[in-house]
C-alpha cells in the first residue's frame, strides 16, 4: 500500500523541516553572560490577539546574571524564567500568579529585552518590554 499526501500537506511537512534547523541552532546556542545585568519594564496584552476579558499587562523587574534569566511582576505572582544566548535569544517559562506554565522566546537588542507570551488557555497575549537599567 502506497501512502500519498496532497500538495498542501506535502508542502507544510517540508516548509516546517526546513524552519526546524534554524529555531535549533538559535535554542541550541551557547548561554552567556553578555546581557548580565539589572532589568524592568512593563508587559502590554496584546488585543487583537486576545479575548477581551483578558488582564491588562504587569509590570516587571528582575536581572539576568550568568544568562540566566530571572524576574518577577511588582504583584509578585507572576515569574519569568530563562536563558539568553550570546546573539540574545531568549527562551524559557512564564509562571502565573495561579501556577499555570508557558514557553515564551524574546530577543534582546541594544538594551531593550522583547519577548512574547501566551496564556496557556491561549485566550490572552502579552508583549513584555524589559529595559536594562
């Protein structure tokens, strides 16, 4: 028995083995030390992405040190977990305040940290800017 795909589904199987290398080299990069540093910023929800009953967003503080990634919002509920590579990717988990987990990816450039997270529900989503201080 021969196994055949439509076009369509063919083409996504492939364009998404391609897109595969590149996400892994970037998560696959050394951690590093480079962005160390203090940290604070401000989340925003995102509305066109998100359910209108959604939560507004939260403000943070917290540091890198060693590449790893540490910082809480001024309610204290909510924690940000991570590592930064030496080109700034940023990747890890967001705990909220009623302990459901999600993954999140940034980027920092310049002194400016930019990473998006989803509720795990995926109802709500927030863009968090965090400045280096």
């Amino acid at each position: 028995m021969r196994l055949r795909l439509p076009g369509w589904c063919l083409s996504a199987v492939l364009y998404a083995a391609a897109a595969l290398p590149c996400a892994v080299s970037e998560a696959a990069e050394p951690i590093s030390d480079i962005f160390d540093g203090a940290y604070a910023g401000q989340g925003e929800l995102l509305a066109h992405l998100s359910d209108p009953n959604c939560p507004g967003g939260l403000g943070y503080f917290g540091s890198i040190a060693g590449g790893g990634l540490l910082a809480e919002s001024i309610t204290g509920g909510e924690v940000i977990r991570g590592i930064v590579t030496r080109r700034g990717f940023v990747t890890g988990s967001y705990t909220f305040a009623d302990g459901r987990e999600a993954a999140y990816e940034g980027l920092i450039e310049g002194r400016t940290l930019v990473a998006g997270v989803s509720s795990p529900d995926g109802f709500c989503t927030w863009l968090i800017k965090l400045q280096r201080q």
